[in-house]
C-alpha cells in the first residue's frame, strides 16, 4: 500500500504543530509549510531528521507549487488571535482568501482532499446559545474583528464552492478555544494570558465584567477531530471543541488556583464585538465523527501549566 502524503500550512504554529506529529505518528509522509509569520521553527523541529518530514519555507498568498503526488491537505495557516490579526489585518484578510484560493487550486490539481480550519468566530458575537453549524452567526464587517472572521466567512464560501463548481473533495472545521502545549504566552487569547500572568506573579487582566463565557478544548481533542473530520464523508462545517462552558471571571479564580499565585483580577473594557458567550453544540461531530471531548480542564490545565512552566521557569 502506498504511503499517503499530506501538505500542513501553518505547520510551526500552536496547531499546525501538533497536526504533523499526529501525521507523522499515523505513517504519512508529512509536507510542512509556513512562512513563521506567527509560527515558531523551534514547534517542528524534531521532526526534522526523519524521512517522512520536509519543510518549505514559503507565504501561501503566493502561488503554492509542491512537487509530487499530494492525497489531503490541511489549511491550517492564519494569524488567530486577537493581538495578531489587529497588528496584521491585511496578511490575515490575504491568508484567508489568497491562500485558500490557492489551496483550493492545488487540491483540484492534485485531486486531493482538503480541510480548511474555520473558527467559531465565524458566529461573531452570537445571538444563539450553544452555537449551532447551521446558525449563520452575527458579525460586525467592518469592526476591527471583521478581518479575521469575514476571512474565515469567506473562506468556507470560496471552499464550498470549489466543492459544487469543480467537485473538489473539501471538509471545513470550525474550532472553538483551544489550548495546550505550544501555545505562545504574548499571543492575547485569555488562557495563555492568564496563565502567563499568574506564572509571573501579576495580576490577572480580564476584560468585560467576568461574566462572558468561553469553552476550552484541549489540543488532543481537538486533533482527533481534524483526522475524524478528514477522515469521514461529510463536506459542511462541522463544530469541534468542548461545550464545558465556563465565565471569564471563574476561570481566572481556577488558574489563581492552578497556579497557587496571590495574584488579583483586574477588569478592564470588553475590546468591541468581543463575544459575550461562546460554546459550541457538538451533536454532528458526535453523530457524524463519533467524537467528543475527552479530556477535562482540570487535567489539561495540568498538563498545558507544566509546558508554560519551562517557559517561564524561574517564575514559580
């Protein structure tokens, strides 16, 4: 049986990441592209030596060429968190609509399958609760979160039509917060930033009242989703992430907590169109992918906290 290959954009970043050792570990040949605009070498550097591995340093707004046969690709690369794409607004619009144009072009060339990485945000601050694929989400265009979500709205557009116009085989997942390994503490998403103040012995900075919520999936959850969804025959969205809902202001008190700090929470103004609630309903991916969560916060707190702490070592 031939070995299948895989091409992984934004392969050095927090999820890119982790999708190659996954790959790697699953006996594919692994294609790495990313151009560290957001991403880290230093996440896929011991992947390096093998021989099922290789790396291009290359923008995929540009015209992407890879040599060789290709069977799935994953469009893993964005700017996506809330300091990056409001320090690069334009990069994040191009990634979502030159870069998947150009995937998608690939993939008909190669006639290979492909999975976008959509987001929850593509339900804006959302008027139904949990979130459901079929609810069509309420954006502001041309407020300053317009650039990544009306990207990754564009986005499924552009890869459901290359689905029905030219029948590329196309899979679209939106995730919701995820966490884990690898993250980086400066990237503005509430976890890492909680996390990395506490570490540090300062105060926790929440934003809004405290009584927004979030749902936190863990890295592991969320990659055994990409491959079910890769894997399976269902070409719409599909909701990946863990429905354990929890407010802005309790989970600052668990990662005090966690972390054993004396530290306090300041509030501070809710930035404009920040959700107020995010949680997704996970019935498809349960009836179609046979997936769920399952590993809780509290032990993937544990395990993300033991990664940040050699990041910060001598904070603690």
């Amino acid at each position: 049986m031939t070995q299948k290959r895989i091409l992984i954009t934004g392969a050095a970043g927090f999820l890119g990441s982790h999708l190659c050792d996954r790959f790697i570990k699953e006996g594919f040949k692994v294609v790495a592209m990313d151009n560290l605009l957001t991403g880290n070498i230093k996440n896929i550097e011991h992947l390096f030596p093998l021989a099922n591995f290789e790396y291009y340093h290359h923008d995929v707004t540009k015209f992407v060429h890879v040599p060789g046969d290709l069977d799935y690709i994953l469009h893993f690369a964005s700017p996506a968190s809330p300091i990056d794409y409001l320090k690069m607004p334009i990069q994040t619009l191009k990634v979502g609509a030159l870069g998947t144009h150009n995937l998608l072009g690939l993939a008909r060339s190669k006639n290979a399958r492909i999975l976008v990485a959509s987001t929850s945000e593509v339900y804006g601050d959302p008027m139904v609760h949990p979130q459901t694929e079929d609810y069509w989400g309420n954006v502001n265009p041309v407020g300053p979160r317009g650039v990544y979500d009306e990207a990754k709205r564009f986005m499924e557009s552009i890869t459901m039509a290359y689905h029905t116009y030219h029948n590329v085989d196309t899979r679209i997942i939106r995730i919701f917060n995820t966490y884990g390994p690898r993250m980086r503490l400066d990237d503005g998403r509430v976890l890492p930033a909680f996390i990395g103040q506490a570490l540090r012995g300062e105060d926790l900075t929440a934003f809004g009242d405290g009584s927004q919520t979030r749902s936190f999936c863990y890295v592991d959850d969320l990659v055994e989703g990409i491959y079910r969804l890769l894997m399976s025959d269902y070409a719409y969205p599909v909701n990946i992430g863990n429905p354990d809902e929890i407010t802005i202001g309790d989970f600052a008190e668990e990662i005090i907590r966690l972390t054993g700090t004396s530290s306090k929470i300041i509030y501070k103004p809710l930035p404009q169109d920040d959700p107020k609630q995010r949680k997704p309903d996970i019935t498809k991916a349960k009836e179609i992918l046979g997936w769920g969560p399952t590993i809780n916060r509290s032990e993937g707190l544990k395990r993300t906290l033991e990664y940040f702490m050699t990041v910060i070592p001598k904070s603690v």
